[in-house]
C-alpha cells in the first residue's frame, strides 16, 4: 500500500480482524505462513500471492 501512496484510510474492507491488521506480515519468498485476506481500499485490491522457486 505504502508504494502506491495508500494509507489505512484508504481501506474500504478487509476479510481480517483489527488484531490481525496490527500483527507484521511475512512477505518473503515461497509460501504464506501468514492468515490469507483480501484487502479493498478505494482504488485497489490487495491479496497475498505464493509462487513456487525452482
């Protein structure tokens, strides 16, 4: 978000709970050890993505 210049006002509705919000997110490479969600602001949706390395 913070690369497309959004904030958390921006954030229309997302599938996590505040708590899950505020807890950092593992974005390295591989696969999601994190809580999977689907984020809306006013111009973008947002959602983890796993691909496989080798």
């Amino acid at each position: 978000m913070e690369q497309r210049n959004e904030s958390c006002e921006d954030v229309v509705r997302c599938t996590l709970s505040e708590d899950d919000l505020l807890a950092e997110f593992d974005d390295s490479y591989g696969t999601i050890e994190d809580k999977p969600f689907t984020l809306w602001t006013k111009e973008r949706v947002y959602f983890p993505a796993v691909y496989e390395i080798g």
